[in-house]
C-alpha cells in the first residue's frame, strides 16, 4: 500500500460524522442497494421508508 493511501486511511479512521450526516450515508447505502434490486426505485420511496422508522432513544444508543 502507497504512503499516501495510508495517510488516507489513517485521516479517515478520526473521522467523526454528525448524525445528519449518518442518516444521509445510511439512505443513500439503502437507495443503492435497493436500485441494484429494483431500477424503478425512487429518493422518495427511501425517504418515506426511512422517516417511517421510529427513532431510537439517546439514552439507548
């Protein structure tokens, strides 16, 4: 592995996402998994089943 890579994956693993930002990273995982299934699925199909999960307490993280 190149140095460069290295320092890359090392800058990557301090990485701290908000959790705007996981939400984000989690829909688009399921938006591409699910398009790979089925090419007629849509942003608004995810959205919908996403803000259809209830959200976990804080304290139960």
């Amino acid at each position: 592995m190149s140095e460069e890579l290295e320092k890359l994956l090392a800058m990557a693993k301090t990485v701290k996402m908000t959790p705007a930002e996981q939400e984000k990273q989690r829909r688009s995982f399921a938006y591409g998994n699910a398009r790979i299934e089925n090419d007629q699925i849509t942003w608004d199909e995810i959205n919908r089943a996403a803000d259809s999960i209830p959200k976990p307490d804080k304290d139960t993280r």
